[in-house]
C-alpha cells in the first residue's frame, strides 16, 4: 500500500460525518455501510496503482452516493409530449381514476377473485369481465390473458395445434417488432399457409388453400400500415361464410380493437368488435391498453363453443391475468356502459378526441410562462403538429394538433443545443419527453394537462 492510502478515513468516520447520516436516512445504514467500503477499497486500489491524489471525504461520499442511486430502481412517471398517444414504451393508456381506485381496493385486500359468495365455492375469474363483454359487444361468450399477442397464440394453439392456418400476404404483420404473425402462429405450434399476393387477396385464394389439414380461417387487422392502390382483401363476412361452409371456425385479430364507433368524435373509422361478432367471427381478439383505453391485457370473445374450448386449453392457466389488471379491466369495461360520457372519464378518449382549436387556446395561454421559463438560450412559439394515436392504431391519419416548438438562441450549434436540453428534461424528477425534429424540440400539447409540471420541468433545467 503507498503511503498515501493510510490516510484515508475508516466506514465508521463516514457513516458519522454529516452527508454520511444523510445517506442513511435515504438508504438504510446497512447498504450505505457497504457501499462506503467498496468505496473506500476501490480508492485504495487507485491510490496503489495510479498517481490519484487522495480523495477528499466529500469526493468519497459523493462516490457512495451515486453508487447508492445508481442502484435505486423505479418506474417514474413522465410527461409525454411526444405526439404518440398510446406510447408502447411509456406504458400505453393511463387508466381512468375509477381504476385506479378498483386496483387500489383489490390489491390491498383479499377479494372474491375465484370465489363464488353465493355457493361458498370456488367460481370463475373470468365471469364478471365476460358478463360485461357480452353486453358491450353482443358476443355470446369472453375470457382475457394477458396481452393480446397471448390471446392470439392461446387461440391458435387452442384451434390448430400441428394443423394449417391459412393467412393472407398482406396481413403477415409484426408489430412493433416483437409479434410477428408468421413467428407466433409457428410457436403457437401451427403452419401458417401463406394466400394471395401482398396486395390482393380473394376469396377464391383461401377457397383453393382449403385441404383436411385446414384447422381454422384467421385475418388479421393490418393496423399498423395500409396497403394503397391496385389492393383487394376478403371481408371479414365472406371469410366467416367461407369458414363455416367447410365446418371451420374464424378468427380476426382486430389488434386495436375500438368498443365505440371512433367517427362520432372526430376519429377516422376503426372496426369496432361489435362490427367483427356481428360478421360471424367466432373468435375476436383485441387489446385492453389500446384504443379501448384499460390496463395491458387480451381480450378475446365469440360464440360459447369457441370460447369454452379456449378456456379449456392448459395455456389458459399460464396466460391468465392477475387480480389488479381485472379490477381495472372491469372498472374500465363499466365506463362503456354509459357511452354518452365515455369521453369525460376515460383518459385514452379523451385526448383522441380533444379539439384541435381546444389545443390551441390551451397553447396559446401557456406559451408567454413557457417562454419565461426558457431564458435567454431558447426561443418558443406555438406551431402546428401532428398527433398519433400508437401502438398500431389508425396509422395513417395523423390527428392535427399543436405544439410548443423550442429552438435554440444565439449558438452556432442549435443542434446540440437542443439535443442537450432534450437530455435535460429526461434526467429531471418527473421527465419531460417531446420529439426532435430538425434542431427544434416539439412538445405536443394534446396530451398535456398539469402545465404546470411542465413549467417546473423547464425551470430545473434552466436553473442546472
Ligand atoms: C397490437 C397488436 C397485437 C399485439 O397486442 P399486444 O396487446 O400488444 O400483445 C396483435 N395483433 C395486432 C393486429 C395488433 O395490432
């Protein structure tokens, strides 16, 4: 050891010191203590091996404190301002208060999850979700997992265990990377029989795929990107018809999957669930944390046959879903009932349907405290913007809304500028997300409703 080393201070002389107490209150005297001495250790090391003068107490317990934090995960909430709605990195849909008061209830206590208070025994998880789906869509029967990837492979699995699932080559989709219709319905153990071309499909195509192999007719809702010009599919009714000529069961996998018809708010069309069960569909699949605006789950409804083999199959037990996302789930699916003031209590709608002059009132009153907020370094106005709803719904059109674009001042660097204020605004206590485009940072104001967290946000890190 060089000489220097000895005169570094001992665990216990830290953990007294004034920031040393800190720490503990914040982190528990254990791991700080433990911290502390890999600090010190590691600072012997150098000291041995390198010129490094010895470090001051303040450096050491500045080391230990950024181990400490470094080492303290949490989900934080963010501000998104991003444009995307439903951002399948920022958890999609933000759960209506009714939710979040249902979760709160459920997980805290016991609950009558599986349990009949009628008969004293054991009942069925799924029954008050499938009444409310049976009334909302006008199915005859529905169950839920855990995600709709999950719906779809517990459906296939379920149908065409080592059979042929013929599917048209314009509806091998994969969303958002990770599901892939053509790696899903392999890992559901089925054959994919790929039909038609990539832009047009007939009925006929399906027709001649049809062998004894054939377990099932599936589309698939292509609601990530569409196929203009010279295109042709097959309606969801002639494909049931065709389906249910040869004695097979249909299923279409609506991915987004609306409960209310999007155009009385203003919204491009989405096929609703009810427009799928009314077409013969046997099976429906679709989202909770899409368009339907509840917790990540898998919803899956259709006749009562279907539905009880699905329910059968043991992957059902591996893809079920816990007490919490059901609370949440039926508290959401209840708002639905009463459609007229859907709008007003479930979050996800309401910024879908949020006015494009609303948005701009809005900006228009906050932009001078904004600009106020930014100093010297940085301008902002008030522009024009596109939203997008996410996560695969309705991605062509573009909900036309308004941002607050900030641009740099005075440097002959604006790109790096911005770049670095973005940065800024993610390392803050609740972060603050936009989109870059060119040297400007774009906030997009539908989404944003606590303006101030936005303004404290700037203000940290005009202060920093
Ligand atoms: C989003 C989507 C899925 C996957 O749903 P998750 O709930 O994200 O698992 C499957 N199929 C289609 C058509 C989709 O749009």
């Amino acid at each position: 050891m060089s000489q220097s080393a000895k005169h570094l201070p001992g665990v216990d002389q830290l953990l007294r010191s004034a920031a040393g107490r800190i720490l503990i209150d914040e982190f528990g005297r254990t791991r700080v203590a433990r911290v502390i001495a890999e600090t010190l250790s590691r600072a012997r090391r150098d000291i041995a091996t390198t010129d490094l003068e010895l470090p001051s107490d303040d450096t050491l317990l500045a080391n230990t404190r950024s181990v400490l934090s470094a080492a303290n995960p949490t989900l934080k909430t963010v501000l998104n301002l991003t444009g995307t709605i439903l951002h399948t990195n920022l958890g999609r849909a933000s759960l209506p208060q009714v939710a979040l008061d249902a979760v709160q209830r459920v997980a805290g206590s016991p609950s009558n999850l599986e349990f009949d208070l009628e008969t004293g025994k054991r009942g069925d998880r799924d029954q008050p979700l499938e009444h409310l789906l049976k009334e909302i869509t006008g199915a005859e029967a529905a169950t839920v997992v855990n995600n709709n990837a999950a719906a779809v492979m517990l459906v296939l699995n379920t149908f065409a265990l080592g059979q042929d699932v013929p599917v048209s080559r314009g509806e091998l989709v994969e969303i958002g990377g990770s599901f892939r219709v053509p790696e899903i319905m392999m890992r559901s153990g089925c054959r994919l029989v790929e039909v038609g071309a990539t832009n047009r499909t007939r009925r006929s195509d399906f027709k001649a795929a049809i062998t004894d192999q054939t377990a099932m007719l599936m589309k698939v809702h292509t609601s990530n990107y569409q196929i203009q010009g010279f295109t042709e599919s097959v309606a969801e009714k002639d494909l049931a018809a065709l389906a249910h000529e040869f004695g097979l069961p249909f299923m279409t996998d609506l991915g987004s999957g609306t409960l209310v018809n999007l155009s009385q708010y203003g919204l491009p069309p989405e096929p609703t669930v009810q427009e799928a069960v009314e077409s013969g569909a046997d099976i429906v699949t679709f989202s909770g944390d899409k368009l339907l605006g509840g917790p990540q789950a898998g919803l899956i409804v259709g006749t009562a046959k279907a539905i009880a083999l699905i329910k059968q199959n043991p992957m059902k037990r591996a893809l079920r879903v816990d007490k919490m996302t059901l609370a949440a789930l039926i508290a959401v699916l209840k708002l639905y009932l009463t459609p007229e003031t859907l709008v007003a209590h479930l979050p996800t709608l309401r910024d879908l349907a949020r006015s494009e002059a609303e948005i701009k009132q809005f900006g228009d009153a906050l932009l001078p405290a904004v600009t106020a907020q930014l100093g010297h370094d940085f301008d902002a106005a008030l522009v024009n913007a596109k939203s997008q709803i996410g996560s695969g719904a309705l991605p062509i059109d573009l909900l036309p809304s308004w941002a607050i674009a900030i641009s740099a001042r005075g440097t002959p660097h604006p790109n790096e500028a911005i770049m670095s204020l973005a940065t800024r605004l993610r390392q803050i206590d609740t972060p603050i997300l936009g989109r870059i485009t060119g040297s400007r940072l774009l906030l997009d104001l539908r989404t944003l409703y606590q303006p101030e967290l936005l303004l404290a946000g700037l203000k940290t890190v005009n202060a920093g």
